[in-house]
C-alpha cells in the first residue's frame, strides 16, 4: 500500500511526525535499494523512515541525527540497532548516494501527508510557530508551568547580572535613580508594551504596591520622562556598543546550552519599523519600501545565529545613516550607508566579541553587492544570497539548461562578474561571484537566483541535486520575519521622534528576545523534549506574561 494511504489510516489531530513513521510499512521500496544484502550498512526501511521524518519536520541533518542519538527507544522503533543510530555523515550521504532515486519519492510523499495532516488538525508539518500555540495537557501542562516559572526567575538573574552590566548613561554623579532602576523600567516597558508614561506607572506599583500618598516624596521609581531623556543623552554609537555587549554575553551564557553547528551559519538581515509624523530634519528617517503600508521608516539590521527554527540575535546595527559607519573609506562622492561595511561589523562582532566561528552567511538581497562579495571572501566566509533580476541575470535565466520536455533545471554559473564600489578601493572594483538557477516548484512560481561561493556543479543529476540541496538551506533563514515580528512585540509602545529612543527600545527588545528563547530552550529540554529545537513551547506572548508576574523580582 503506499505511504500516503497507510498515513490515512493514521492521522488524527494527536499524531506526530515520529509516531507515524514507525507505524508505516517500507517494504515495497526495498528492491530499490542499491546496497546488496550482504553489505554493512543501516537497514534500509529504518533509514527510509528518518529521512521521511526529517522531511516532515522540515529539519536538518544534524537534527535528525541529535534526535535518535537522544531517544533511543525512537530510533529501535524505526529498526536500527539498539544504541546503534545513524552517524550524522550516514545521514548526509544519505539523499545523495543510496537514496538518491528515491529522494523525490521522500519528498513528494512528505508533502502529501502534510497537506493530510492539515486537514486532519494534526501537527504533523505545521510550522513551530503555529504550532506552539497549542497548550500541553496534564502533568504536562504543570511541569511546564513549573519549569517556566523557575526558568523565568532564573531568566531575571541572568537579566541583573548579565544584561544590565552592559549599559551605562551618561549621568551625574550621585543621581536619585541609578542605571539599573531605568533599565528595570525599560524591561517593564518591554513586557507590558507600554508607553513610557503608563510603563512608568505600572513600575511604580511594582516598587510600591502600597504607597502613602500623603507623603510627597513617597517612593514610585524613575518617571518615564525621566528615562527618555537619559535615554537621549547616549549617541546611537553608544547604543549600539552596549546593545551587542549585552547580545554577547547572552549568547556566551547560551552556548553551553545550546545545540548550534559549529562553526555556525549566520543570517543578516534588515527589517524596517515604521515611523508615522513629520519628518522634516529627521536625517535617520527613510523610505519605506514599496511593498509596506507606511512611507517612512527607521532601518535595523541584525546578525543571527541560524540553528533549527531558530534565529538567536547575537548583534544589532542602526543602518541608512553615514555618521556611524566609515564612508570615508570609500570611493565616490556618495557617502550613504554601505551594506558592505554592515556586514563587516557585525561579522567582526559576532566572531570577535562573541567569539563564534561562521561557516556560512545567509543574506537577503540587499545585500547583492560587490563590497560584501569581497569582505566575505576575506574573511573566508561562504555564502548564499538572492540575485536580483537585473538584465545580465535574466540573460543567464532565459539560458538555464532544460530537460527533454523543456523544462528548466539546476543550472551554476561560474565566474559571474560583478562591479561596484568596494572600502579602500576603486568605484568599479571587479568581484566574481557564482550565480545559481533553481527551477520552479511547488513554493516559487518562478525561476529563484542565487549568488554563492560555494563550490557547486550542474554536469549530472547527482551535481544538480547536492547544489539544490546546499542553495535551499537558504531557506533556514526564512523565520526572520517571524523573528522580527517576535523582536517587536518586546519593544514598547512610543511617539518619540528621538532616533535614540527608538534605537534604544529596539535593541533592548532584542536582548529580551534572547532572553526568552533561552528560557524556551531551557524548559524544553528540562522536560526531555527531544525536538525541543523546532518549536518553542514557551509562546511569546506567555513569557511576557510570567515575566510580568516576576517582576517584582528585580525591585
């Protein structure tokens, strides 16, 4: 029977990915399996049923692999040998040597039985976001609540001693509030949502719950005006320092705890928030882009750490202004802000201050640019980027290789010339990139491009499945929006036209953000969660509101 009928008689709402692969039978694929009998090797339906695992969670190789290592009963159920799961390298070989033929098969049976899986309620292919929403049950449900409000208290030291020592404002000495009483304040703000003023006075409840008001000096905690404009005395540099301070010493304090690649792969991205009012003489304000329902904005980029679902923000950086980035260095009359000088920064930052070593960038096409070409090949950074459709690519597109029936297929482009202005050197400096066409599918309507330096081939079928392969991890980095929308619900509520303020509620939501996905990622895996990195059982939303509960804590 195929896999997609003995799914149908499986799935309900209840049923995971790892339930129904050890209830389905592989057999009928056996004789196309290229390894003899007498070969050493892991039995072929047991590794059939993990590569369709791993494509039904949508994961990685080093997931699947830290999965069965982790849950050895899961990995017996699938039919390898007790305490003999599949290496990770086996698993990597995997779909391009003996389960070459079959990889569209693991494909096309994945998406059929998540689309089965939707219309059933299951979770099955739901994306972690969406599917966290769901609350557990019982002793379950208890042991989370438990475990997130211990980790959340523990979440409130790490915020005194690791976050707060990061920042300090520019005040006089001996001042009524100290740093940490603001930055409390600023947490508040952050968690409740708030406005200055109305986060201001819900501290002042938390500082005293029961003041007497006929004491004109009681004590309530700083006033939200007075925050903001301790706040505008910090330049954006400043700002920015302290931020990615506190964003490294997070991350030294999360790597012990977490699973990530090493070396790690990198996303930089820029998000846009919007900015409403006049904005005459406001230098930092910009265009929005087209495609926003608001005209103006402020623009931010991040670099993150890419693990499984998970984007773990390790630095931040204020762009579209050239008085804090070095357009000195750079040929021309134009001095705006360079994205080759941002990715600069904030590789140094995450390799220098956070002392992690990058394999691999992932960015998003503004970042198609001579100057980033060549500070990552520098720097001996791979990387993977969208190639904007100018006339040279659509030349290269209308060019793509076809198969008999006239459909396009992977196609590489070595030696793909660029020009553009590059830091310390020459207006039209000559860079060389490969350009990369990946065919439509059931995601893009359209041909996708890519610009790597990755060493890719298209000479025969295996070349072309290893280069889809490599370019559609791209997609790894497609939680950013998700992650950005999650960065700003930390970020209070503001009319302030000051870039400071601004720049400092955003980076401060950053940290908070951080902060919560550590809590996630410590729950989870205090309750043995084996896929605890593909979904955050802890729900934004639910974090702020036990934060909320613990505040007190830090008065």
């Amino acid at each position: 029977m195929p896999l997609t009928e003995q799914a149908a008689a499986v799935v309900d709402e209840t049923t995971v990915a790892a339930d129904l692969v050890t209830q389905l039978d592989f057999s009928r694929y056996e004789r196309r399996d290229p390894v003899p009998d007498w070969h050493d090797s892991k039995p072929f339906e047991a590794m059939f049923a993990a590569l369709l695992l791993q494509e039904l969670e949508d994961t990685s190789d080093g997931w699947l692999h830290r999965t069965l290592d982790a849950d050895p009963d899961l990995a017996t159920e699938l039919g390898f040998e007790s305490g003999d799961p599949p290496s990770r390298s086996t698993i990597s070989r995997a779909d391009t040597g003996r389960f070459a033929e079959l990889t569209s098969t693991i494909e096309t049976t994945a998406r059929q039985i998540q689309q089965l899986a939707t219309e059933r309620g299951s979770p099955i292919g739901t994306p972690y976001e969406e599917r966290a929403s769901g609350e557990p049950t019982g002793s379950s449900k208890r042991t989370v609540n438990r475990l997130l409000r211990r980790k959340t208290r523990d979440l409130l030291d790490e915020l005194q001693t690791v976050v707060l020592p990061a920042f300090e404002f520019d005040r006089p000495e001996d001042p009524i509030y100290d740093d940490e009483e603001f930055l409390t304040l600023e947490a508040c703000l952050g968690v409740t949502g708030t406005a200055a003023n109305g986060g201001a006075e819900t501290y002042g409840d938390y500082v005293n719950p029961d003041p007497d008001l006929d004491d004109p000096f009681y004590e309530d905690g700083p006033s939200g005006e007075t925050l903001l404009e301790a706040i505008k005395d910090l330049s954006p540099t400043d700002i920015t320092e302290m931020v990615n301070q506190g964003a490294a010493r997070v991350l030294t304090r999360a790597k012990p705890r977490m699973e990530f690649e090493t070396p790690v792969m990198l996303s930089i991205d820029v998000t846009y928030v919007a900015f409403y009012g006049d904005r005459e003489e406001l230098i930092r304000v910009q265009g929005a882009p087209d495609d926003k329902s608001y005209d103006w904005c402020h623009k931010f980029a991040t670099a993150n750490v890419v693990g499984d679902n998970v984007h773990f923000a390790a630095a931040m950086l204020p762009v579209g202004n050239a008085d804090y980035h070095d357009s000195d260095a750079y040929p021309g009359e134009d001095k705006s802000y360079r994205v080759g000088d941002v990715v600069r920064r904030l590789v140094d930052h995450v390799t220098e201050e956070c002392r992690i070593n990058v394999r691999r960038l992932y960015g998003d096409a503004e970042f198609y640019a001579t100057d980033v070409f060549t500070s990552l090949e520098w720097r001996d950074i791979r990387y993977v980027i969208p190639a904007p459709r100018d006339d040279r690519v659509k030349r290269f597109i209308a060019r793509m290789d076809e198969d008999v029936d006239g459909n396009k297929q992977v196609t590489v482009k070595d030696d793909h010339a660029v020009h553009g202005p590059v830091k310390h050197d020459v207006s039209n400096t000559r860079a060389e990139t490969t350009l990369v066409g990946l065919p439509p599918d059931e995601d893009h309507d359209e041909v996708q491009t890519f610009a790597t330096n990755l060493v890719l081939d298209d000479e025969i079928r295996l070349d072309r499945r290893w280069t889809k392969k490599q370019i559609t991890r791209y997609r790894r980095r497609g939680g950013m929006e998700t992650a950005y929308s999650k960065i700003k619900e930390f970020a209070p509520w503001t009319t302030s036209t000051d870039f400071s303020v601004r720049l400092f509620h955003f980076g401060f939501a950053v940290l908070l953000y951080d902060l919560w996905l550590l809590v996630d990622f410590l729950v989870q895996t205090l309750i043995d969660v084996v896929e605890f990195r593909t979904k955050p059982r802890v729900t934004a939303p639910r974090f702020r509101a036990f934060l909320r509960r613990e505040v007190s804590a830090l008065l």
